[in-house]
C-alpha cells in the first residue's frame, strides 16, 4: 500500500529562545527534522511533505530534493498545517504518516510496526502512545471502553481529572489519507489556545464510527519532543547513547559510553577501541582496529585501520594505516598521512601530504609541503610557508633526514636522501644526496667561563657591601 510522509516543521520554537529555527537544532550532529526525515525513509515512506513556514528556506536547504514542500504562512495549528498538505496528497489513496519535526527520536522500527498496524487493522487512525510519569505539556489521550482511542485533550483544555491522565500524545500518527483531509476540514479553533488542532481529528473520526487505536512505545525516550534546551540536552543524551549502543553492537569497545560523543554520521570498524573524552563529528569515518582517544576531537576526517589517535584535533585530515597520532597533535584541513607514518606530540600539520613511513615525531609545524616516504623530520622543524602575503610550499623528497630546529624557508626543496644539519636556516632548495649546513660557525674561548662568572661574583659583592655602609651611615 501507498505510504506518504508529512512532517510538521513551521513553527519557530518559541521556548528554544533561540535564532536558529527549532526543528534545525541538531541532535548529534544533525538537524532534529532530519533525524524525522531520515526515519521515514527508513520505514519506507514514499512520497514526503514537509510543512515549512518559519525559516522555510533554511529547513529546505537542510532537507534538500528529498522530499516536496509545502508553505504554512501563519501558524495557526498542527492541524491546520497538515492541511497546507492537502493539494498535494488529497488526490491519493494510502496511509498518510504524519511526525512532528520537533520529535526526533521516533525509530524506523516503531514507524514500521505502528504502519503495519494500521493497515492490518482496518482503523482510520493509529497514533503512538506512551505513558509518562510527568505528562506536562502533553496532550492526553482519554481511552475508549473497547482499549482504543476516545480522543486527545491538549494540557490547556483539560479537566482536573483528565489532567492526572498519564498516558500522552507522542505526536506521531498513520491515518487513512482520504479520511484524515475529510476530518481535518472540520478541525475549528474553538479551544484554549484557539489553534486548528490536529489531535482534534481523533474525536470527529470516533463520531463519525471509525476506529481509532494506539501503539504503545516500549521506548518513552521515542516520544520526547523538544520544547526549549532542557529536552534538546535530553533528546541528545538519549540518542547519544543510542548511537552508541549500535555501535558497540557492531563490535566496537567503547569504554565509557556516557563520555563518548559520537555524531549520527559517523561510521567506525569492529575492533576498534574508543577511549572516553573522544568527539567524533561529520562525516568521520574510522577503520577497523583502531584506537581512538582518550579525549580527542575528530570531524570530517578518515582514520585508516589499525591506526591510532591519542589527546589530539583533527579537522578535514586523513590518516592512512597503522600511523599513529598524537599525544597532542593538530591535523589541520589537508593533512594526509600515509602509512605507518607517526606524527607525535606538539605537531600542527596543515595542507600537507606526509608519504608512507615518515615521522614527524615532535614540535614541528608542516604546512603547505609535500613529504616523501621514510622522511624523518626532526623536533622543531617549521616549514615557513607564509611570508604575510602568500603561502609557498615545500617538498621533502624520500628518506631525507632534517636535523632539529631548522626553518626550511618556502619555497623550497629538499632532494632525495638529503641531510639538513640540525640547527639550520635553508633558504635554496638542498640536491638529492647532499648536506646543508645554514647556521654560524661555532667557536669556543678558552677559560673565558670561569674569568665570566668571576668577574661577576666581584661586581656583586662590592655592590653589597657598598649597600652595607649606607645603612650604617643614616643610622648613626
Ligand atoms: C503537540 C500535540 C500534543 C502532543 C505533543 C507531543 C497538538 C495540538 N498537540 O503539542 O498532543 O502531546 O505535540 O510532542 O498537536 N507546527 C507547525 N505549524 C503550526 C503549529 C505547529 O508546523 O501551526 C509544528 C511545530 O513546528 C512542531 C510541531 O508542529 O514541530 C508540534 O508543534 P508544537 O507546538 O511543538 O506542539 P506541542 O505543544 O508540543
Ligand atoms: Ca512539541
């Protein structure tokens, strides 16, 4: 059967107190509406409306071509929303799926099961129930004799009595197409809040002999809705773990979930060790048997297998196999290791490939330069990329070997199996197979040490006692 999505995505999210549009919040990493989105996708939804008004263009360059539009220009209900989708969907026969934006964590299965349901069941309506302990806020839902759906009373016009009711709207539904645009016409404003309503079509399908059933969660988190910040550090917390568990069930050692944060697009391989404090953001991808963390912030970057990063940032960076990063390192965008390379403690690499087993072991600054294989790059290298104008670059050809503390001046470059003396300050490219030495000329004078320290010694005790006397003479 027909399977149409439409996601309620207007309103601005007053209680957010916020510039950004509510439902364009991101819940690890991504937009609340499309965690929505995406889970109708996932329980097979065709056809999808999402009803935009405030910050329309903004949720639609969020969702992008996925799904169609429609406008809201005013506010005016959840059910008068769902009719901005009626010149769209009216003409068709099937189930009609309606999610609200601000819901993110309604899962495929859920969706799947609650679809199935419906269309076994012959209801006109089905809406997903669950039962809180603190309902306030939540519409209630008033059950029928037989088990099933009565109606909805939202908080505002409830009695003392139905206020006590604990079992609540979750805010998702799948109705008969047909007959949801058919109640919905007769959906008034005459309520507390004087707004069109959506949960009103529950009793005008009762009174007009249809049935209305519920699907209970197993999962309460499913049913959060995110009202202002205090719900959206809940939502992210809940899906946080969530994404975690998944995670740790496709083989991944995670050692202390609560303090791992990993974004809903990340994908990592079996074997792979998580250690706390790690932050994996964007399109981060990880290989397999890798150890990642404690307390390292990744976005957008790909770690191949069985490498690892420890107390370091990456952004826009590439990790081939088996290097390993940090502690303390800062990959920059650009920065691509090959394999078995090592870039240890106090190293920003930046716009810069380092070829396969090559080290950068520490303090040093690559950027803007391209590093052959089996280079070693000795502690306080700095390719000066940048003379405040341009960045120039600087190539490193195999197994040349840089001494510590050398500038090497860019542009420039060093030859294969070069030797850069420690020390030096290289300003012409070095031919392959040559040594460079850029520094001045030591020399030593003799015993100069002792008659230095001596000299000193002299002038400090005579400035003492010459304190001493003055004292002594306004005293008497
Ligand atoms: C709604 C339900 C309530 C349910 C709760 C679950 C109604 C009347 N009430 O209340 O029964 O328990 O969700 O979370 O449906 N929106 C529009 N246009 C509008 C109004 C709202 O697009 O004119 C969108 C909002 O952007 C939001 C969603 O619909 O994403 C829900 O609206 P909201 O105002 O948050 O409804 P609740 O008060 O939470
Ligand atoms: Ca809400």
């Amino acid at each position: 059967m027909n399977v149409m999505g439409i996601v309620l995505a207007a309103g601005m999210g007053k209680r957010m107190k916020s510039k950004l549009y509510k439902v364009l919040h991101p819940v690890c990493g991504k937009p609340m509406v499309r965690h929505v989105v995406d889970t109708l996708n996932a329980a097979g939804v065709g056809r999808k409306v999402i009803v935009v008004g405030h910050g329309a263009e903004a949720v639609q360059a969020a969702l992008g071509n996925g799904a169609e539009y429609a406008m809201q220009e005013q506010q005016l209900g959840t059910g008068h929303a769902v009719r901005m989708a009626e010149s769209l969907l009216s003409g068709e026969e099937g189930i009609t799926v309606v999610v609200y934006g601000d819901t993110p964590l309604i899962t495929p299965e859920t969706l799947t099961n609650m679809i199935e349901l419906h269309r076994t069941s012959g209801a006109a309506a089905t809406l997903l129930v669950a039962r809180f302990d603190d309902p306030t806020g939540l519409g209630r839902i008033i059950g029928a004799e037989d088990g099933t759906v009565e109606c909805i009373v939202e908080e505002k016009d409830c009695s003392a009595e139905q206020r006590s009711i604990k079992d609540i709207n979750a805010g998702t539904y799948c109705f008969d197409n047909k007959k949801l645009f058919a109640a919905l016409a007769q959906v008034t404003n005459n309520n507390a809040q004087n707004e069109y309503y959506l949960t009103d079509v529950i009793s005008i399908m009762r009174s007009a002999g249809e049935k209305v059933q519920g699907y209970r969660t197993k999962d309460n988190s499913e049913a959060l809705g995110v009202n202002d910040r205090v719900a959206l550090s809940e939502a992210e917390q809940l899906m946080r773990l969530r994404i975690n568990r998944s995670h740790m069930t496709n083989g991944v050692t995670i050692i202390d979930p609560a303090a791992t944060y990993i974004e809903a697009g990340v994908a990592i391989g079996a074997d792979t060790v998580i250690y706390p404090g790690t932050v994996l953001r964007g399109a981060t991808s990880i290989g397999s048997d890798c150890v990642i963390g404690p307390n390292s912030e990744i976005a957008d970057s790909s770690i191949a297998n069985g490498a690892s990063v420890k107390q370091s940032v990456l952004n826009c960076a590439v990790v081939g196999p088996r290097a390993s990063v940090g502690p303390f390192a800062h990959l920059r965008p650009g920065a691509r290791l090959g394999e078995d390379v090592k870039v240890g403690d106090f190293v920003e690499i930046k716009n810069a490939v380092i070829d396969n087993g090559s080290k950068v072991p520490h303090l040093a600054y690559v950027g803007d330069a391209k590093v052959g294989k089996n280079v070693n790059l000795g502690c306080g290298t700095i390719t000066v990329n940048y003379d405040g104008f341009d960045k120039h670059e600087t190539v490193i050809e195999d197994e040349a070997f840089v001494g510590s503390n050398s500038n090497l001046i860019a542009p420039v470059r060093i030859g294969k199996g070069a030797y850069v003396v420690a020390g030096s300050t290289i300003t012409k490219d070095v031919p392959a197979d040559d040594l460079a030495i850029a520094r001045e000329r030591q020399s030593n004078k003799p015993g100069y040490a002792r008659m230095l320290k001596e000299r000193l010694k002299k002038a400090k005790e005579s400035a003492r006692s010459d304190n001493a006397k003055r004292s002594e003479s306004t005293d008497a």
